[in-house]
C-alpha cells in the first residue's frame, strides 16, 4: 500500500497521458469524431464528445498503462513475500495473479473512479468552506487554475488537497479490493509445500517444535 502511494503521482500523470492518446487515435481512425459538441480536455487536448462505453473502454486502457506498473510493483512485493511454494509455479501462478489484480484494479477505475474523485473534491471543498476559505463565485463556484479557494488561512493547502486529494484519494480506494483479490488468489495458489514452514517456507526436513527460522509452531 506505501509502495503504491509513493507512486501515485507519477501514475496520475501517466494516466492522463495515456488517456489524451487514447481519445487521440480513437479520433484518428475515426471512431469519435470532432463536432459542435466537446467531452472536456485532457492535458490541454480538446477531447470530442463519445459514448460512455468508448469512455470507459478508453479509461481502461489508460487505467492500466498509467497505474499497472504501480500495481505490479506492489503486487510483486507480496508475491515475493509468500516464501516456500513450488519454485516451479511461482512464476505462472504470479502472472496470473497480477494479471487478476490488475486488471479489477483497471476495471474498478474505468467504473468508478471518477464518481469517487469528485465526491472527494466536493468533501475537500466543503471542508475548506469550514476553514474560513473564500471562493469565487458567479452563480456556481468557479474554479482557478490553482484551485477553488482564492483567499483564507488554509486556501493554499485546500487548494491543493482539491487539485491533488481527489483523484489520487480515489486511486488508492480503487486499489484496495484489486490488492484484496491478488491476495487472495497468491495465498490460495503460492501455498507451501508440505514439510516446509506455512509461514516463511523454511525446510522442516528432521525439524520437531518451532521453525528455526521465523519461530512459528508447526
């Protein structure tokens, strides 16, 4: 879980990259198309209006070519954790889970995690309103380039929780269930062998009472 929070940054960006490239050869081959019309831009790139399938599908990819790596690296630290299953497995069975972890984790994000990241805009928001900040305002809030909050004692810090806590907030609750899943599949699979210890795979060959290794009972 630190292992992914430290890389949520340089994913986040990943993502959006990905995602702007996306949309770009979609509207290359001509499966989208430019009209009267805009869905919004993605790194100063204007982006056509498209359905919520293509969208998902397109977040998807984005999900996984932006925030897999940091999947895999997480997932492989626990997969290297679960010591004393059969060497031979280890590898397919770990392919196979990361393949499983990842791809809910990419799923979960294409489904969800932009409905998560603006209620944690709008929760960041009202907690600033709560601190004293000030907003412009002209009939709904309008937002600066730095923020919603244009003056108060924590406007600089609500503004960057707003510009920064949503999406990266939402990217770690998306990534708990997928690691949840690895979990589970690398437990079930990367189980030791018999005669070596369930908890760090030492050999137990002639061993009676604890395991030299780790102490643990068997």
């Amino acid at each position: 879980m630190l292992l992914f929070a430290a890389l949520l940054w340089p994913s986040w960006w990943a993502y959006l990259y990905t995602l702007r490239e996306t949309f770009h050869g979609l509207e290359a081959v001509g499966i989208i198309s430019r009209g009267p019309n805009l869905w919004g831009q993605v790194l100063g790139r204007n982006i056509p209006s498209h359905g919520p399938l293509i969208g998902s599908a397109a977040r998807f990819i984005a999900a996984l070519a932006g925030y897999g790596p940091a999947c895999c690296a997480a997932f492989w630290l626990f997969a290297r954790a679960r010591r004393g299953g059969d060497p031979a497995a280890f590898v397919p069975v770990s392919v196979r889970t990361f393949a499983a972890g990842v791809g809910m984790y990419a799923l979960l994000h294409s489904l969800g995690a932009d409905w998560l990241a603006g209620l944690l805009r709008e929760a960041i928001m009202s907690l600033g309103i709560r601190a004293g900040c000030e907003y412009t305002s002209v009939g709904v809030i309008v937002f600066g380039r730095i923020g919603p909050f244009t003056a108060g004692p924590f406007a600089g810090v609500f503004n960057w929780l707003w510009r920064n806590g949503g999406w990266n907030g939402a990217m770690l609750a998306v990534f708990v269930p997928a690691l949840a899943l690895f979990a589970f599949t690398a437990r079930r699979s990367l189980r030791p062998l018999p005669g070596r210890c369930q908890r760090c795979g030492y050999d137990l060959t002639g061993v009676r009472g604890h395991c030299p290794e780790c102490g643990t009972d068997h």
